[in-house]
C-alpha cells in the first residue's frame, strides 16, 4: 500500500472525530491492515509526521507536540485547524 493511501486515512480519521479529538496511529493500522496491522505501525507514525511537516495534523506525545527525532512510545494524531 502506498503512503499516499496511508496518508489519506489518517487525514479522513483525524477529520471525522474532530478538531477537538485525536486518533491513535494503530486505529488506521487496523482499518487498512487488519490481519497484520502490528507490522505496519512504523508506515503509519511516518505518515503522520510527514503529515505534520505538512501542517496537515499535530502529532502529541502525553498532550504536548512532538517531532519524529523526539518521540518514544504511544502518539496521538489530530487534524490541524
């Protein structure tokens, strides 16, 4: 699957639960990958960051924004204002 479909998803989630809302990478893992959704976590958090170099999404980390270079463990996504 191409990052391009990834990226799409992500936008389309983060779009439908809300500005206000974010959405965990692992739930666009599972809606394009379900029977082995683990092995493509590391497509979709690089999708996101591509994203956020976008100024399409926010990644966070515990509420705050973080960077691809920073983070370690689970992130959030949400789309931008």
């Amino acid at each position: 699957m191409h990052d391009s479909t990834i990226e799409q998803s992500i936008l389309q989630m983060a779009a439908s639960r809300g500005a206000d809302k974010t959405i965990c990478p692992s739930e666009v893992a599972r809606a394009l990958f379900p029977a082995d959704w683990r092995n493509h976590m590391e497509e979709v958090r690089q999708s996101a960051f591509q994203l956020q170099q976008e100024g399409k999404v926010s990644v966070t980390q515990k509420g705050q924004p973080v960077h691809s270079h920073e983070v370690k463990g689970p992130i959030r996504i949400k789309i931008s204002r």
